[in-house]
C-alpha cells in the first residue's frame, strides 16, 4: 500500500511564509545595527564644529563623520580592513585637548621641523609653506601670534609652561619639532589658539581625521564682516526661503581635506 505525504493547508502555508518573512527582516535589521555599531565604534564617529577656528574649511554648523582608525595602531584591522596612515604635514587631525576634551586643527609641523611663522605665514624647513586652505579674517594685530617664536612674552592667554617650553626649543629663531609631537594651527588663523598659544599635540592624542561633512546648519560666524540685510519687500518667509537658510546644502557630503 503506497502513502502520500499531504501538501499543508493554505492557511498554514500563509502563515509559514509570514513567519520565514519575518525571521529574514528580523535578521536583515539585527545584521544592520550590528555594522552600525560596530562602524560608530571603531571607524565613524559624528563631530559637531562650534567655533571658527577651521573657517573657510570648517565652519560653524558643520556635522561631521571621522575616520577613528586612520591613525590606530597598525593593528589587525589597520593590516587587514582599513588603511592606516601616519600623520602628515598639511592632515587635518582630531585629538584630546584639557578644555575642551577634543579639538580639531591642522598639522603644519611634524617631528624634526624647523618651524617659523612671519607676519602670519608659515615656514618650514627654510620653505615657505603653500596654505591654499589658511584665512586671514580681520582682526587686531597681535605680534606673538602673527610672528612665532616670539622673543618676548606679550599675549596674557599663552600658556606659561608652553612659553619656557618654546623658549628652550628655539635655535636661530625657529621652533624645532620634538620626537613624537606635532605642531598645529586653525585654518582661521587670526582667530584660533592653537599651538602658538599652548604647545605642541602629542602623538598618542591624536585619534581621528575628519572623513566627510554629512550635514551643515546655516549658522553665523562672530569672525566674519556682517553684511546688512535690504529692505525689499517680498516673500522671505516662504518655505523654499525657509529651506532655503536652514542648512548649508551645498556643502552636505563634502570631503574634508
């Protein structure tokens, strides 16, 4: 006597399908905030810019996303996942600063450099630097920080450890970079303390470069010449207007560099 294996019920083969549909959307979900945590962990993180110092590279609004392992460790992820760098002259880096807890700077002089700045341009190694990305907003002149190192103690904010520090660094009027430290600036260069007011950054605080810009809020900036608005009539208040100054939408996945 033959058998026959009977095919299940519609009902239960709807049911089935919902059930295997769900699994596989539950899984898909779980697999996706496991790569999200795992890439916010380890490799993104979000940044939000304050201040002016960074302007015109950075400006204030700008949410950022950089890149945690660029200057980990070599590593098994370094070797095997992810490039690793060492930092450079002319990188823009992420470190741990007293107040506030993390900054965000460019490097201008590595370790070994001989480093000057005239009338607010920077020389390194004999050689005149090519800034392309440096500001000079206006702002009351200020002979230590537009001419460094400077021979005489002038700015009240320049840390004083910092000052006896750059003192013995100096040979025939350049600052010479120590081992394992690097020297930076604000792009902004009349409005930024930086290294020219509390020292150098050391290697082991430096823990991220800034990747891309993901969102910008239209926000003002204290350093800039504010124009004044005209008196026309018109529709500012529509939405398109509204839109239109709520965010920076030029500049959303912009690469930093």
């Amino acid at each position: 006597m033959s058998t026959s294996i009977q095919s299940p019920e519609p009902e239960q083969a709807r049911a089935l399908g919902i059930k295997l549909a769900l699994g596989e959307s539950l899984a898909s979900t779980l697999r996706t905030v496991i790569v999200a945590l795992f890439v916010l962990t380890f490799v993104l993180q979000p940044f939000l810019i304050p201040s002016e110092s960074m302007e015109r590279t950075l400006l204030v609004g700008d949410f950022l996303l950089f890149n945690k392992q660029v200057y980990a460790p070599a590593g098994w992820l370094g070797r095997h996942l992810l490039p690793y760098h060492e930092v450079s002259r002319g990188d823009i880096v992420v470190f741990h600063h007293p107040n506030p807890p993390l900054l965000v700077k460019r490097v201008v002089g590595v370790p070994g450099d001989r480093l000057r700045i005239d009338n607010g341009r920077v020389t390194v190694n004999g050689q005149q630097l090519a800034e392309p990305y440096a500001a000079f907003e206006p702002a009351p002149p200020n002979p230590f920080r537009d001419n460094f190192p400077a021979d005489v103690y002038t700015d009240p904010q320049v840390d004083p450890d910092w000052w006896r520090q750059m003192q013995s660094l100096t040979r025939d009027g350049e600052l010479v970079v120590p081992k394992n430290e690097y020297f930076v600036l604000g792009d902004n260069r009349n409005h930024s303390k930086d290294s020219r007011f509390w020292g150098f950054v050391p290697r082991e605080d430096i823990v991220a470069r800034p990747l891309v810009i993901y969102f910008s809020l239209d926000r003002p900036s204290t350093t800039d010449v504010q124009v004044a608005h005209d008196d026309r009539l018109g529709h500012d208040r529509e939405l398109a207007e509204r839109l239109k100054g709520f965010a920076r939408w030029k500049r959303i996945f912009r690469v930093v560099h």
